[in-house]
C-alpha cells in the first residue's frame, strides 16, 4: 500500500509550512494593549527580581518567583539598551523566548510524526497549538528534549558526542532557568540517560558536563550557589498551599479532569509499550522519560486550575501519546488506541466549547486523522479528512482575524518601536508613575508594594526592602521575617493598597494575608495619600519633619 506520510522531498516544505502557521497564531497573541506593559504583576516580574540584582546595596541573587527567567532577559536588555529604555526590550526578548520554545515543541512533535500516515496534518496541528502550549519558562526543557532526541538519531560519533557534550550543559542552565522546568528535565531526562547507562555509554558525557557546569556555576558565579538555589525552592514550595485551586466551579474541575484524563492515558499506554522486545534500544529509556514528564507537568498544570496552567500541563502527555503513536508496530490504530483517541477527542471539543478558546481544536483535528485509518469506508476517511483540514483552517483563520483586529486596535503600536525602544516612563500606566514618583521624592532607598507591581521597581530602579519582591510569595510563616526587614530599611514611604487585581489575589486583600504586618504598617506610616489605582502611606518622620 503506498505511503501517506509526506515524502523526505516535501518535508522541508511541511517545517516550513508550519512555522509560518506557527508564527501567525505567535503574533496573534504578542499583542501590547494601548503600547504599553499594562499587566502591573505579570509585566513586574520582568523587573522586580532585576532592580534588586543591580542594586549597590545587595550581594546575593534576590529571592526569585520562576528562577534566573525572572531577571536574565532584563539584565540582558538593561545592558543592551542602558537603565532608560531597557523595558521594551525586555518584553520583546520574552516575547521571542515564547515563539522558540514553541518552533522547538512543534519540531519534536513533527519528527515524531513524518513516518506516520498523513503526518502534514498532524504537524500543522502542533504548528497551530505549540504557541498556546509552551513559553519562555519552558524553552530550556524543550531545548533539553530536543537534544536528547537529537543525540539517538546521530550516526556521527564525533557529533553524538559534542551534542551529549551541550545536552548536558543545558540541563544543567536550566535548572537555573526556571525552577520547576529545570527540576522536570533534570529528573525526568536525567533518569532516562541512567537507564541508558545499563546497556550503553550514550549519554556519559552528557551526566559528566551537566555536573562539571553545576560545579562551574558554583565557583565563577557564587552568588548563584546552590545551596541559595534550594533555599529560594524551599520557600517556594512551603508557600504553594496558599494557592486557590478553584475545585468550587464546575470549569476547573473540567479542565483539571481534562489534564488527568490525558495523563492517564498516555501514562497508561507507554506502560503497556515499556517493556517491547522488539523495540529499539532506546525505547525504555523514552517511555521512562515520558511517564516523569508527563507527571512533572501534572502537577504544574494543577498547580491553579485555569486554562493557562491546564495548557502548560497539557502538552506533555499529548506529546508523550504522539511518541507512543510513532513507535507502535502496528500502522492502524488498535482498539486500546481507537477507545482512548475517541475519548480524548470529546474531551478536547468539549474543552474548547466550555473555555471559548480555539486552542484544543487542531488537537482534535490530529486525533480525528489518527482514527480515520481504523474507519472500513474509503467515504469516511475522505469525510473525516476534509473536517479535520477544515478544523486546522477554521483555527488559523481566527489567528488572522485576531492580527487584523488587533492591528486595527492599535496593539501591534510595539512594531513602531523596533526602529527606537521608547522611554520606560512611556510604557507603563500613569498610577505606576505616579506611584514610583512619590517613592523617589519620598527619599525612599527601597520597594515595599503590597500591590505587587514590579514595574514600579524598575520604573524607579529601587530594590525591594525584603527578600520578597513580590509580598505575595511569602505566606504567614514569613510575616515576621518582612516586619523586621521593614524595621530595618524604614522607607520614607511604602505602596500600602491598590483596586489594581493584584492587591487582591484569590479574593484575600494583602492586608487580610498578613494582618500584623498591616498593624504595623498602619502604626508606622500614618499619612495616606491615594491616586489612580493605588495608595501610598508615608512614614511618620516625614508628618514630623
């Protein structure tokens, strides 16, 4: 029977074909609302971590929320740019991150793919979701992956070896890079190189350089030390709990069975496949890596129950599942494949009508290709085919339609800056100005914002007067901790409240979080002075003075 996979002749068409739909649905979410960085928290997290770094006054790498994401870019851009027009730079930068790690997660899915029936389709799907799936917290362990991968296809002793060499190194920056990412490759790919060690000495080289760089790390950059590094994860983990789940609303608990459900099954069928004689040499050590990423991502996607974190979790069993595809022997789907495919394909149409969002239809689109090939009548597979091409246009016509809107809204403004980054003061709101002016007229040295803003840390270039930039990351055991770093910084004054959302996370106001923090902020600041979205108090001196 001839072959319905595209031809070694047409794949490089099909990357190419992909990667323009891929940077379509990449440009129809790298929108900047009214130009500016008008997310406050999630923008602030750019800067925060940054200010405290190139701040005189500290010697160690400020407690970070993600890992080293939370400041390289900037200091790249910082360095770059200068201090005065370093933010669009920065947001640019994470922006570019976002479409690498994406390219990255639609490469392996389409290598996976091309010895499958129609594997085009299957690729465009992947083309057409990656963007949404993976971002820059994510693009060290898709680098790691890709590697890992890479180093099994060569046949080159010399290359193998330098790309066991790298694969290393990268796992290794990565565990800096982002703390949960890093923690999933390191485990998940760093078990599947042991197995390999059972059987073969690929991947020696690779254990040898992630250790000799940890090493290396330690010694040329001490701040960066590791036992720092499990200090600022501790904390981290200790704080997690105070997370809402949102298990009330009957959608997070959709999506949440969504996740399970993909987990299950793709956890459920590289078990069944483990152990296969009569796969190749690497199989094992895959399946093995597939099962810890999937459960690594679990509980990232779980971690809060919407569908951004559903979708960061998501992407791992629907890969590891792909990975399952391409190694059984069998060219038609079996009925242990046919049952779970049809189920994950209801779920992924519910998924998308239940959170109006487009992203789980290529995905079904790819499961409906999968199945024709068990489906008796030439007619149906026909039938099948044109509704799943027909999936994949619908969804990167809504990618087009969501660049042309935001062209005409305006949102694509930032393509003007590429020539000449603006000022930072022009990027953010007018509240953040005027915020981040009282704070520098005050003779404030530091940031102490309960409205958790980062870009008032870099808009004034202050450091933050606690270990927590973002006073939302501690919890009650570290109330004390911020109280007695408040005693010994005293700014003259301090961000104290704000209607921005960020004061109010999971519905719990920061002062209700930490209330003997509030008393003593309402002892020593007594002079309230409100503006826009926020509420600074000043020190009592000042009144005095």
């Amino acid at each position: 029977m001839p072959s319905h996979s595209i031809s070694h002749g047409n794949r490089r068409f099909g990357i190419i074909l992909g990667i323009g739909c891929l940077l379509v649905v990449s440009l129809a979410g790298m929108k900047m609302k009214g130009g500016i960085l008008n997310d406050s928290f999630h923008h602030g997290e750019y800067f925060a971590s940054l200010a405290t770094l190139l701040s005189s006054q500290y010697t160690l790498v400020p407690l970070t929320i993600h890992g080293a994401l939370d400041y390289i870019p900037g200091l790249i851009a910082f360095h770059t740019f200068g201090p005065e027009d370093y933010f669009f730079p920065t947001w640019l930068i994470y922006r570019l991150l976002n479409v690498a790690a994406a390219i990255l997660l639609y490469l392996l899915a389409e290598d996976f793919s091309k010895d499958r029936p129609h594997s085009l389709f299957i690729s465009l799907a992947w083309a057409l979701c990656a963007p949404a799936f993976v971002g820059y917290r994510d693009v060290m362990l898709l680098l790691s992956i890709y590697l890992y991968f890479s180093i099994q296809k060569q046949d080159n002793p010399l290359t193998a070896k330098v790309l066991e060499v790298c694969f290393g190194v990268v796992v290794a920056l990565g565990l800096f890079w982002s703390f949960d990412r890093g923690i999933t490759a390191a485990v998940s790919l760093g078990s599947a190189c042991l197995v390999q060690l059972f059987g073969s000495r690929l991947y020696l080289s690779s254990l040898a350089s992630f250790a000799i760089t940890l090493l290396a790390i330690e010694l040329v950059f001490p701040q960066a030390s590791l036992s720092g590094y499990f200090d600022n994860l501790r904390i981290l983990l200790e704080t997690a709990s105070q997370w809402s789940r949102e298990w009330k609303h009957s959608y997070g608990i959709f999506l949440a069975g969504l996740l399970a459900l993909a987990n299950a099954l793709a956890i459920g069928l590289l078990l069944l496949a483990m152990f296969d004689r009569k796969a190749s040499t690497n199989h094992l050590s895959n399946c093995l890596f597939f099962i810890l990423l999937s459960l690594f991502l679990f509980e990232i996607g779980s971690n809060r129950i919407d569908l951004e974190h559903i979708l960061m979790g998501l992407w791992g069993p629907l890969l590891a599942g792909l990975y399952w595809y391409l190694s059984i022997r069998e060219k038609k789907p079996g009925p242990i494949l046919k049952a779970s495919l049809s189920l994950i394909f209801v779920a992924l149409l519910m998924a998308s009508y239940k959170s109006r969002n487009p992203v789980f239809i290529p995905m079904a689109a790819s499961v409906i290709i999968v199945l024709s090939h068990a489906l008796p009548l030439a007619r149906t597979k026909t039938m099948s085919h044109t509704l799943a091409m027909l999936l994949l246009v619908l969804t990167l016509s809504s990618s087009l339609l969501q660049v042309a809107k935001g062209y005409s809204d305006k949102e694509y403004v930032w393509l003007d800056y590429l020539d000449s980054p603006p000022p930072n003061p022009l990027l953010v709101t007018e509240g953040v100005r005027w915020a981040s002016r009282e704070l520098l007229s005050s003779g404030s040295h530091c940031v102490f914002d309960l409205a958790n803003n980062g870009v008032i840390n870099g808009l004034t270039g202050l450091p933050a007067c606690s270990r927590f930039t973002y006073p939302i990351y501690a919890d009650h055991r570290y109330e004390k901790e911020m109280i007695d770093s408040m005693k010994k910084q005293r700014p003259k004054a301090i961000i104290y409240s704000s209607t921005y959302w960020s004061f109010r996370i999971d519905g719990r106001t920061m002062h209700a979080r930490f209330p003997s923090l509030n008393d003593f902020l309402k002892n020593e600041y007594t002079q309230e002075k409100c503006h826009l979205e926020y509420c600074i108090r000043y020190l009592k001196s000042r009144n005095n003075g």
